[in-house]
C-alpha cells in the first residue's frame, strides 16, 4: 500500500480530527523509519494534510466559534477542534458530538462512519440550501427520488368506431399526440372599478396525432372511410353513430393500469395532411385531425 494510502485510512478510521493527525504523524514516522529516503515525502505530506484539516475546520466551523479567543487550541480553531484542554466545554456549547476529517463534513447522520453530527443544525435554515434546513432538504430530495414521474413516450391509445372496429395498428404506429383535454373560454364583464369573471363554455378538443402507416396504407384508408361516412361524395352528411370514432388515450402506461390518468372521447374526422419527399430515405408520416363530437356526448 502506497503512503497516501496508508494516510487516507488512517482518516477515515479516525473519529476526530486530532486522533486523524495524531494516527497520520505515526503513519508517516513509521514510513519514514522503514525508507530514510523518503523522510522529504513523508514531510511534504504532512504539511499538505495538516494544511488541508485546518482548511476543512475553518470552513465548517460556525462563525461564533471563529471569533472565539484563539487561546481555547494550541493552535488556534485546528487545536479547539482537535480537543484542546478547553475544548470539551466550548464543543459541548456547540452541540458537537463527533468530528471527522473524512466523508463526514458532508452528512449529519452520526451514525454513519465519518460522520459529523452537530445538534441543531439539521433543523435550522441553510444558505447553502437555499435557506432551507439540512432536514427539509433531505426529506424533498426522498421525496423526489420515490416519486415515479410521468414519461412522455410512455402512452396507450385505443381507437375503435362502428364503421371499422378496434384498429390495433394506431397504437403501433402512433409517434406523437398534442390535444389540451380542457378549454375553457370566458368573457371578464366590468362592475364599476372590478372586473368579473364569467364563463361560458367549454371547448372542443382538437386531437392531432402523427403516425406511420404500412405499405397497404391501412390507416390512410380507415381515415378515408371515416371522411365518406361523414360527408359523402353526393353532397349528403351522415349520422354521428356511423363516423364517430371513439379514442382512448392513457398516459404513462403502455397497458390498461388501473389508477392511470385517461381521456376518453368522441370524435369525427377532421383533417389529414401526408408529406413525401424524394430528398430522403425516411419513414413515412401522417398527420391526422380530429374535432370532438359535442360536447355533452358521453362515450
């Protein structure tokens, strides 16, 4: 094992941070007792891991302590935190418990090896974490690691009529669906120096959704049929129940989940646009349109 080996457990395994210099100043005598040689390491090591334990004291410390008279350590906050002859009043005051110069700077759990435990300080507001406390940060970000968030290319649709039946091939083929399931449009009406809210209907939904299609052109003839069903060639429209399409769309899901958010309705064909190219060698994609059937039509 390499020298900065032997130093780096012996601070780990210490539980304070004079105890980790004291096991680092024998760690090195014993080196440099075994290897006269390497007496000028052994020296640069310790000033570099001296140097770097009084930073991490300097920077941890609370600030009342810092103004403390420099006469509590030997060698100023390093000695008070190293356990100076007066340190065990003054750490008491502080409400630490225990000191590492290894992995605990960053955790207050004191159970944890190398961990740095102050009383009070989970509870009271940080900078650092936006002014937060220490326990409300770490309980949003368990929060946040337990949730199981909504992905966007996780989705199920399910689209059926009584012209043409369950078409399996729509959720296959499907890539993207945009619609805003709620639309509610209103007019503000003034009353002398206020303005009032009133409401007055809820909007259709606009349904687009982009998908391939095979080589027989399955779905460009179910849409197809549909637009017959609704406006024929002879200048007459059908009825609602023979081109109505009824669309099923879960989200985050790609089965039927119980418990999953779902939007459900009825709709007619509204519009289709194809795009070919002969500068590419591409899938090919459609565009389809539907308008929702009124409103207070229930699937």
């Amino acid at each position: 094992m390499s020298l900065f080996n032997e130093i780096a457990s012996s601070l780990a395994q210490s539980t304070g941070i004079g105890g980790a210099l004291s096991s680092l100043n024998a760690q090195i005598n014993a080196f440099t007792g075994m290897n006269p040689a390497t007496a000028a390491m052994a020296a640069q090591a310790r000033g570099m891991a001296s140097t770097a334990v009084a930073q991490l004291a300097n920077k941890y410390t609370p600030a009342v302590v810092k103004r403390m008279d420099a006469t509590m350590g030997a060698s100023g906050y390093g000695g008070l935190l190293g356990g100076g002859t007066n340190s065990g009043n003054v750490l008491d005051a502080m409400g630490v418990t225990t000191y590492s110069a290894v992995n605990g700077l960053s955790s207050v759990n004191s159970q944890a090896p190398g961990a740095i435990s102050i009383r009070g300080f989970d509870g009271n507001p940080n900078p650092l974490f936006g002014g937060i406390s220490m326990a409300e940060a770490r309980q949003i970000y368990q929060e946040a690691q337990s949730t199981r968030f909504a992905k966007k290319n996780l989705f199920l649709i399910d689209v059926s009529s009584r012209l043409k039946g369950s078409i399996s091939n729509f959720n296959l083929f499907v890539t993207d669906i945009e619609y805003a399931p709620f639309t509610i449009t209103g007019e503000k009406r003034r009353v002398g120096s206020s303005v009032l809210d009133s409401v007055q209907s809820g909007e259709p939904v606009e349904l687009r959704i982009t998908t391939m299609d095979d080589q027989a052109g399955t779905l460009k003839n179910w849409f197809q049929a549909h637009c017959m069903a609704a406006v024929a060639l002879d200048g007459t429209v059908g009825l609602p129940e023979q081109y109505a399409i009824k669309i099923v769309i879960t989200h985050a899901f790609i089965k039927p989940a119980s418990g999953a958010y779902t939007d459900t309705g009825l709709y007619r064909p509204a519009n289709i646009e194809f795009s070919l190219s002969r500068r590419e060698d591409a899938l090919q994609e459609i565009q389809m349109s539907f308008s929702q059937l009124d409103t207070f039509m229930a699937p």
